[in-house]
C-alpha cells in the first residue's frame, strides 16, 4: 500500500518478488537505498521510479552479474550501458552452450545407465550393439588389482581427475581382463586397464599422468549382467564362457562395467557388473 506516495519495504518487495531480506542487504551494500528512512521508526520508503531501478538490479542478477558489477553501471553512460549489456549478452550465450552440453551429457548417461540397470537380463547371456564409448583410461602396472577392487582406492585417480576437469556425469567404472575360459575365482583376473566412460563431449587438453584418453569399439557383442558378489562373478563369467567356447570364438579381453544402484548413506552397496566380450573380432 501507498502512504505519501512511498512504498513501504513490504510493498516493494511484494511487486518485485523479491525478500525483505534482500531489500535490506541491498540497502546496506548502497546498492539500493530507499527514498526515505523514517528516523523514529527506521522504516524504509521508496518512491515509484525506484522499481525500475530494482527491475534491473533482478534482470542482471538472473544471470549471474555480480553485486559489484552492477553497482559499476550506476556510473556509466548510455554507450557503455550497451557495452556493457553486449558483455552480458556473451555471458548469457556461454551458459547456454554450458547447458546445452550437460543437458546432452544428462540424456546420454541416462541412456547409458537404463541399459546397464535393466533388471529383465539379469543372470542371461545376451547379444548387444554398442556404440563407441569415449573413456578415460588408466593402464595398470602392477597385478594384484582385480573385482574385487570395486570399492577400494582403484579409481580414485581417476575420480580425483574428473573432478578437476569438470567433465560432467560420468557412468560408473570399469576394468578390462585377459579372456580366459579357466578362471577359478575373482582373484585370479588381474585388471591391466581400469576405465571410465566420458559422455562429455569437452575437449580435454590435459591428462593427468599414467592416464589417457581412449575408446572402447563399437560393435557387436555378447554380454551378461548380475549383482556383485564374488561367487555371482565367477558363475555369470562361465556362463558367458560357455557361449564363447561353443561357437569356437577367440577373444582377447573382457570388457567389464559396473554402476552402483544404491546412494543413499544408510543403504548398503549393490552393483550391477556387465561383462562384455566384441563379437566382430573374437
């Protein structure tokens, strides 16, 4: 409501959708002072044309331009206003090209993880087209790294190095073994490359040490998914083995993704493990 053709703080932020908090922050920042401060009560006026001012204090903040940037325009002339709004202009196009990338990130990890989360093919040997999946590669050293390395400090470099890239929503992990129809147990299937698959299509300019950026071929190939538990390895394994070994195929190494289904802090750990043999070259 209007008293002397002023508005009262709760008017203001009423119509301009904005918090009372915020109107007193502005006011102590000198962004943004009323018209008037009764002296008694300490209640803040402001008078109708103001709104225009606050208009564009919201309109630059909606995108992100910093209190102090703003208060800079206060000083400028018209010319330097376009200039200025140019600038932001720019700003806005790279968010929006920001965006767009993590939207398709978004779409392209969640494709990912339907398929690796479907339940109706559990335990059962399938054939699959994959397309060609952009990974993150760390070839190992040493032996002694296998299944059982899902939920130790494996893959932390490799977390570590994601992170500091920015690359976006990643889907899960991986390990890549030597095919062999005698594996007795897990501990037996030494990784000689761990990976992660990158649906971020930003460049990366830097690699950290001892990693690099690969791919996994697109193609054909059989596959077989299960919950984690050693022994559900090594039974799920043979049965992929066997498909294998009956059509007389020879294939050099087993592709093996996992994705945990399970992130909330008081639920216990389930992954799902897909292990994948390429058809066109076995």
């Amino acid at each position: 409501m209007k008293k002397d053709n002023l508005y009262t703080i709760g008017d203001v932020a009423k119509l301009m959708n904005i918090s009372i908090y915020t109107l007193r922050y502005y006011d102590q920042i000198d962004l943004f002072k009323p018209a008037f401060t009764d002296p008694k009560t300490n209640y803040r006026y402001y008078e109708d044309t103001q709104l225009f001012q606050l208009d564009w204090i919201k309109s630059l903040r909606s995108i992100g331009t910093p209190l102090e940037k703003i208060h800079e325009t206060y000083q400028i002339s018209t010319a330097e206003q376009l200039h200025f709004l140019d600038e932001q202009e720019q700003v806005v196009n790279e968010q929006l090209s920001e965006l767009t990338a993590v939207q398709k990130n978004i779409a392209q990890v969640r494709q990912y993880l339907t398929q690796q989360l479907d339940d109706h093919q559990l335990n059962e040997v399938y054939v699959l087209e994959a397309p060609v999946t952009r990974i993150l590669v760390k070839p190992l050293t040493k032996k002694g790294i296998n299944p059982r390395a899902i939920e130790n400090s494996s893959y932390s470099d490799m977390k570590h190095f994601l992170e500091e890239q920015h690359l976006g929503i990643h889907g899960g992990y991986g390990g890549i073994f030597p095919y062999r129809a005698d594996y007795a147990s897990v501990e037996e299937m030494d990784y000689h490359t761990l990976f992660t698959p990158l649906f971020s299509d930003k460049w990366v300019t830097e690699i950290a040490e001892g990693m690099d950026i690969g791919k996994i071929p697109g193609g054909r190939y059989v596959a077989i998914r299960f919950e984690f538990s050693p022994s559900a390895y090594v039974i799920n394994y043979q049965k992929l083995c066997a498909y294998i070994e009956e059509r007389h195929l020879k294939p050099k190494s087993i592709y093996e993704f996992f994705t945990m289904t399970q992130y909330a802090p008081e639920a216990k750990s389930v992954f799902i493990i897909e292990l994948r043999i390429r058809l066109d070259k076995a």
